[in-house]
C-alpha cells in the first residue's frame, strides 16, 4: 500500500505556510475532518496540555491520514518512548518541547529516524502505510524522509543555541513557543516586546542557514503575526479547540443577544 504523505511537508518545502489545528478537549474522530473543513494543513494533538492517553492521540492520528491533514503530536518534553509509538500508529510528525541544545536535539532526530538516520526500533507494519508496507528497507527510508521533527524553542538558552539545533540533520523546524518564551524571558504575554523580535530574528537566521523552517506558535494577534511570518515562520498553530470554540460562540452570542434591541 502507498505511503501516506504529508500534507504540510510539501507545503514547507514549497515555501509555503502551514496552519495548524491545536487539539486539547475534542476526542472525537471527527476532529480531524473538521480540521480539513476549515482549511488547516496540519492538526496539532497536544499530549503536553491536553489529558489524552497514547490511545486517544492514536486513534486521532489515524482518523486524520485519509483526510489530508498532517496529524502531529506534542509529547511532553523527554517522553521520546510515547512519542515513538505516536509515530508507529498514524503520527506524521512529533512536536519536542523546552529543546535548547544541539545535544537534546540530537537525541530527538535521533529516536525520530530509522538507521542509518537515528535508531528508531522498527514496530511492525506502521499505520502509515496502512499496516501493508514494502520491504522494510524501502519503507523505512520512506518514512525517514516524510515524518517532521520538530523542536520548540522557548527560553533564552534554546535562543542562544538556535544556530547549533537548527544544525542537527533530522530536525525539520524550530517552532518558537513564544508564550513560554515571553515568561522565561520576564515579559509574559508581550507578544511585540523587542526581546522577542530578537528572538525570531535569531532563531529565522538560524533556520535560513541549515535549511529548517521557523514555526510560530502563542502569537494570534494579526500585529504580532503578521511580523512574524514576514520575518520567515511558515509553521504556524493558528489556534486551538478552545478558543476556537469560546471565539465562535462568543461571537454568535452577540449576534443572538443583539437580536432582542433589532427593530423587527
């Protein structure tokens, strides 16, 4: 059976933008079919925040491969053994947080990649190729080449150790947690502070140098975002099920309430 491919992979490298879906409440398969209804390239299913078990954020990753949508998991920082199983059941890429040295990044690319890229153990017929794979030779190596690795930055030593990460073969994007890095850096929740303008320029100059992708996620408001993507993110979480939902039906709300002083 075919690989399944990845949606937002070939939008990277395309140099295009990827916007995420960030899962934290909704359990149902259905998330990921209304991630593709409203035009997301990737769903982010957040193990860190969000209470799923492994069985939870499998069963999500699998309901997503058919339907285009990258499904992507965040692990907890170190949780590298749940993070390969994510990946042996539907995960098209894992989301690595608190990275800041080339060494931690080393040790994600590789417990991410089969030999001779890292030294992922080889778990059977993987989900990604609808448990009908090649040779296993042929099929790890396709695997090697579509899955994301992705490392967040989000403290000034990570900052400081941009250029050494985004130098480590393996890791695909430095995605800048910018809400924790505004709280490490003593500015929590200053989005458009300069200390954090550095940041991003820093951390693009990085990924400009190696060939990775900038990520941007905590960052909504479109002052904020839009300075960001100008200055290179591509990688982009544009919001999760909370929010969307309180924002939507905030809105409605309005809408409805507003009704009752209409002229009829």
């Amino acid at each position: 059976m075919a690989l399944t491919t990845s949606t937002t992979r070939q939008r990277l490298q395309a140099g295009h933008m990827a916007l995420g879906f960030g899962v934290h409440h909704l359990r149902s398969v259905a998330a990921p079919v209304l991630a593709a209804a409203t035009g997301h390239d990737w769903m982010f299913i957040d193990t860190e925040h969000g209470a799923f078990s492994v069985q939870e954020a499998t069963q999500l990753c699998l309901a997503a491969l058919p339907t285009g949508v990258t499904p992507i998991v965040r692990v907890c920082a170190g949780a590298l053994d749940e993070a390969t199983r994510a990946l042996d059941n539907g995960a098209l890429g894992i989301v690595v947080p608190h990275v800041d040295t080339a060494a931690q990044a080393q040790r994600v690319a590789d417990a991410f990649h089969y030999p001779p890229m890292g030294h992922r153990s080889w778990g059977g017929p993987p989900a990604v190729y609808g448990y009908q794979p090649p040779a296993t030779a042929e099929a790890q190596a396709a695997i090697n080449a579509e899955i994301l690795t992705i490392v967040m930055v989000e403290s000034p030593e990570a900052v400081r150790n941009a250029d050494a990460i985004a130098a480590v073969a393996g890791v695909d994007v430095l995605f800048i947690g910018t809400s924790d890095l505004t709280a490490e850096l003593g500015i929590s929740g200053q989005m458009g502070h300069p200390g954090v303008i550095e940041a991003y320029q820093a951390v693009g100059d990085a990924c400009r140098r190696h060939g990775k992708v900038l990520g941007m996620g905590g960052v909504y408001d479109r002052e904020n975002a839009a300075r960001y993507v100008a200055m290179g993110a591509r990688f982009l979480l544009t919001g999760s099920d909370h929010s969307y939902i309180v924002a939507g039906a905030g809105e409605r709300m309005a809408f409805f309430r507003g009704l009752a002083n209409a002229p009829l």
